[in-house]
C-alpha cells in the first residue's frame, strides 16, 4: 500500500465518528493522518509500542498499535517485547506497565495525565480504613495509585471486579476506591459482605438517571450499555454494565438494535462507531462531550506522542519496593478471568 493510500485511509477512519466529536476536538483528518505515519516512523526506530486507551482521543487511537480497557493494556504491556512503551491513558495505567514490566521504559506523554478516581484514596486514608476493617481482604481497583496497590491484597479493574470478589477465599471484602463499581459488585456477590470506601469518578458520578432517562424518551427502542462507575440509578436502568471495550462487546450481543446510548466518556464512540458502522451510538446524558468528559484522558495529543518519542519523555518509575507488592496484586487479579 503507498504511502497515500495509508495516510487517506487513516484520515477516514479519524474522520468516521466526526458528529460524536465535540468541535473543540476535532482535528483536520489529514494532517492528523500524516503526524501518525511520522509517529509511526519514530516508533519503529526506538522499537517503541504505543498502548492507548479507549478515552484517548480518535486520533491518538488511530496512531495506536493497541487500543483497549484497562485490563487489556494492563496485559498487552505485560507481554510486549518492545523496548519502549509510550502509554496513551493515564499516569495509573502507565505506572501498572511499569510494575508489569520492569525492564521497559514506559513513557506517559503528559504528566497533567492524572486520575481524579486514583487520587480519591492516599495510602494514609486506606491504612485507616483498614485499621477499621482489619478482617477484610482489600479489593482495589486498577484506578489506583501504586502505593495504595502495594497496601491491598488483590486488584481489580471493572472488566472483572465480580470474579475477583467471588475468587476470595474470605467473604469479607473492603473495596476501593470507586463507590459506584463496589455498590454495584456488592449487588452481584450478595452473599459476601463488602464495605465500599467513598471515592468515585467525577466524570461518570455527575450523570443522573433523570437525564438517561430523557435521552431514552427521545429513543425508545434504544438499548443503554454503562460504565460501572456511573451511579446506582444509572445502572439500574442499563441493558449493559460493563468495562470500556466490554461495552464494545455488548454491542454485538444486541444484533436487532439499531441505537445505543452510551453511559460512559464520549471517546468510546470512535471504537464503537469504527466496529459498528451501521448503529447509532448516543452520549447517554444527550449532551454531546459536555458532561461525559475525562480531562486527564484528553491531556494527550499527537503532538506529545511525537515528542515522547522524540524526547524520551516522561518516563514513570515506581519505587522497587512498592512496585514488587502492587505487582502481587496486580498479577493475582490477572490470573482471574474477565467477568464475562
Ligand atoms: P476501563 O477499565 O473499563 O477501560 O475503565 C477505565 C476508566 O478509567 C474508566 O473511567
Ligand atoms: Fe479517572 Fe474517571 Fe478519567 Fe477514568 S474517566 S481516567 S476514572 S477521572
């Protein structure tokens, strides 16, 4: 294939889900095109791979070599042979490819690429949690920072938070941080009694079931997949609660539906629309980008993957001791299958 045909074919693929996109985010598709075939270049001379989430933008998931959950990257770092991963998510994602995959040098393209969630527990506030609850095997989810991971018995992300609560041995659980994920593991694992810490995600804990439900009177027949970070009221409305590329799935386990709304960040849409291009994918909250909207995920650009590569930066460490500990826990969850 020349090098036009790759540079237009990756400008239509940026381009699919243009409506979806929130105009103060849309880039012109060629020249975005042409920074990934440079991107592209960069990488294979530093044998670098580049990992992205489903909340990066269109184009930083066209530029990828994998695109996916949390859980998934998680596993596509652990294996990869490259020398070099540069990871398009956020700061906690990059850190689990570090813990991982040791011998890597994992680079995140802005350090501003944080986790409101993560930072919602400290390692002083788990340490009191669990002083009160010393019975408890902590759960915490991926969303953490490596210190807390280091603290907690077993991670989980939200692709398989129900099988790693049911794989315990005890039935007393303390799950971190993310209140809406744990409410909503709770209601699956009834017969083990679980204390859910207070933290929550502010991009997803800000949608209503009120709004949902005014989008779904607009579409009727429309089936609702959600985040499990949304609220209770959400989830309970939803056909679907699953992780990011779990929802992808869903998708194709309605083949009669026609229109989807989307309870999570609105990124998703680009790998839903690309798999799915005959459905309708609509923001839940019928506010395009306005509400569900992650700022950490959007810090990322072509141009700070350029110059990563370019520049070498910014490489994530973590500290040996906390790293061999939070690598328990994150190898103990992977040997967990997803939920479903
Ligand atoms: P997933 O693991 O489902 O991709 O979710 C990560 C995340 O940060 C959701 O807000
Ligand atoms: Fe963190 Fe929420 Fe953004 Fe996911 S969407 S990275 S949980 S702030």
């Amino acid at each position: 294939m020349s090098a036009e045909t790759l540079v237009d074919e990756l400008a239509t693929r940026i381009a699919a889900d243009r409506d979806s996109v929130p105009a103060h985010w849309r880039v012109e598709p060629q020249a975005a095109a042409r920074a990934i075939r440079e991107i592209h270049d960069l990488a294979r001379a530093r044998n670098a791979i580049l990992l992205a989430h489903n909340y990066q933008l269109p184009e930083v998931q066209e530029a990828a070599d994998f695109v996916g959950d949390s859980l998934g990257l998680a596993l596509e770092a652990r294996k990869t042979t490259a020398d070099v991963i540069v990871f398009c998510g956020v700061h906690f994602m990059a850190e689990s490819a570090s813990i991982l995959n040791p011998g890597k040098r994992v680079l995140l393209p802005n350090l501003s690429a944080g986790c409101a969630l993560a930072d919602s527990i400290t390692p002083e506030s788990l340490l009191q949690w669990k002083a009160r609850y010393p019975d408890h095997a902590v759960v915490t989810y991926i969303n953490s920072s490596a210190e807390v991971k280091a603290l907690s018995d077993i991670c989980c992300t939200s692709a398989n938070a129900v099988s790693v609560v049911r794989s315990l041995p005890t039935d007393k659980i303390l799950f971190t941080p993310d209140r809406n994920l744990g409410n909503w593991v709770a209601k699956q694992v009834p017969e083990k009694e679980i204390v859910v810490y207070d933290g929550a995600c502010p991009t997803h804990d800000v949608l209503r079931g009120a709004s949902v439900e005014k989008t779904r009177a607009e579409h009727p027949d429309a089936v609702i997949i959600a985040h499990p970070e949304c609220r209770e009221d959400i989830l309970a409305i939803a056909d679907e609660v699953c992780s990011t590329s779990g929802m992808i799935a869903a998708v194709g386990r309605h083949p009669e539906a026609r229109t989807f709304l989307i309870a999570t960040e609105w990124a998703l849409i680009h790998q839903l629309k690309t798999r799915y291009p005959d459905r309708t994918f609509i923001p839940a909250d019928g506010c395009i980008g306005c509400r569900l909207h992650c700022p950490y995920m959007k810090a990322i650009d072509l141009g700070m993957v350029r110059r990563a590569l370019v520049e070498d930066v910014f490489e994530i460490t973590v500290d040996p001791e906390d790293a061999a500990l939070a690598r328990r826990a994150l190898e103990r969850m992977m040997a967990v299958p997803r939920d479903r």
